[in-house]
C-alpha cells in the first residue's frame, strides 16, 4: 500500500514538473538595467491576461513582451521610449495608469464624480423634510379616539 502512494506521488512530481512553465532568464549588463527591466515589466500589463503584469503573467505573449522589453533595453532604449513603443503597438491598455488625456477622463475622474453623486443624493434625501398632505391629516375625531386608546393600554 506503502509503495503504491509513493508511486502515485513521485509521478504527480514529475507530471507537475512537465507542465510548469519554463522561467525567463535574462543575463543584463549591469544591475541598473536589471532594476529598469523589472520596474517596466510590473508597469506594463499582458494584453491577454488583463489584470496581471508583464512579471507575473505565465502567457505566451507576455514572454514575448518581456523580451521585447529586455531588446530594447539591450539597444539602449530609455524607459519612456520603450513606453511608448508598447502603447503605439498594443495601445493604452497595456499601461496600468494610463495618461490622463481626453479619452481617459472618465476613468481618472469617473469615481470621484460618482461618489460626489452619491454624496449629493444623500444629503439632498436626509434634508428633506417629510410633509404631511391634508389627506393623511388626522382630524379631530380621529385624534381623540387615538388618545381614548393610548389611554386604555
């Protein structure tokens, strides 16, 4: 019994191993462009992954854009050039702050705007005050059997 859960497991191992995928390994010419290297991969986000980085993403194109990132590093690029070749190829979603310009205002200002709303409704609700119509008036004879009652408890 014994040997067969050691069998099971060591094949599970290497079953995991097969699949895990391979890790990019990236010999850099100083430590200075190995920082740079890191800092813009966690700054640009994988197109196909959509909410991870280029660092944390397993995808095949986000390998790719790491390596496009580290040839450009490599070729001297500076960290707004190399920006900008991203943004011209994928567009401005592969930025995690995009810029703030006319096509991202509701983004940027969007929140703030629903929130004053919200705080707007709020406080025109809570300074309203509720007034009774004549309809919903009691009248006399109403309010004394009212009081006969409370009188009786």
């Amino acid at each position: 019994m014994l040997r067969k859960l050691v069998l099971i497991f060591v094949s599970l191992w290497f079953c995991s191993l097969a699949v895990a995928s391979p890790v990019d390994t990236y010999v850099f010419e100083d430590e200075v462009t190995k920082v740079r290297f890191q800092a813009l991969t966690k700054e640009l986000r994988c197109p196909k992954c959509q909410n991870q980085n280029l660092a944390d993403s397993n995808s095949p194109i986000a390998a790719d854009l790491r390596r496009e990132v580290y040839n450009l590093l490599d070729e001297g690029k500076t960290d707004t050039e190399i920006v900008d070749f991203m943004v011209n190829r994928y567009g401005e979603f592969v930025l995690y702050r995009p810029k703030v310009n006319s096509l991202t205002y509701v983004l940027w200002f969007g929140p703030a705007v629903l929130i004053l709303i919200g705080v707007l409704v709020v406080v025109f609700i809570l300074r309203r005050k509720p007034q009774v119509k004549e309809s919903q008036a009691l009248s006399s004879e109403q309010k004394s059997q009212l009081n006969d009652i409370l009188k009786d408890k």
